[in-house]
C-alpha cells in the first residue's frame, strides 16, 4: 500500500516491450487453450500431455544441446 492506503499495481505502461510480448503470447495461449477446452471437452486430457511430452522432448535435447555449443564456442562463424 502506498500513503494514500491504495494499492499500487504494477502498469503495462512500465513493463518493458520485450515482456509485454511475452504476457500477451502468453495469455493469447491461454485463451486458445481454454476455447478449445470448451469446443472439445477431452482437449488436454493426461494421454495428450503424455503423447505431447513424449514427442517434444526429441526437439528440447536437439536445442540443449545447440544451445551448448553455441555457449562453449563450439562454432567457428567466421567466413573465409
């Protein structure tokens, strides 16, 4: 609370643009998710999560592992 016993929230207008994009990505996803929930009452059930989870994790350790080397300097971007 602030001197004048009102609570102050934090404004979109002080966010930085980079993480405005990432709350409205992010609740835009959400919406979708919920919209779909109500179209299709067996969206998101546990064997869709499980059937999703098992198809991603290929593609998170091919990006773990690019990411690494891209940190450890694994890559010679020079050209010539």
């Amino acid at each position: 609370m602030n001197d004048t016993g009102t609570r102050s929230f934090v404004s979109f207008a002080t966010l930085k643009p980079e993480t405005l994009t990432a709350l409205l990505v992010l609740l835009a996803a959400t919406l979708m998710m919920l919209a779909m929930k109500v179209l299709n009452p067996s969206f998101g059930s546990v064997q869709q999560i499980a059937a999703i989870l098992t198809t991603s994790i290929f593609l998170v350790v091919a990006s773990y592992g690019q990411g690494l080397v891209i940190l450890l300097g694994g890559i010679d971007s020079r050209s010539g």
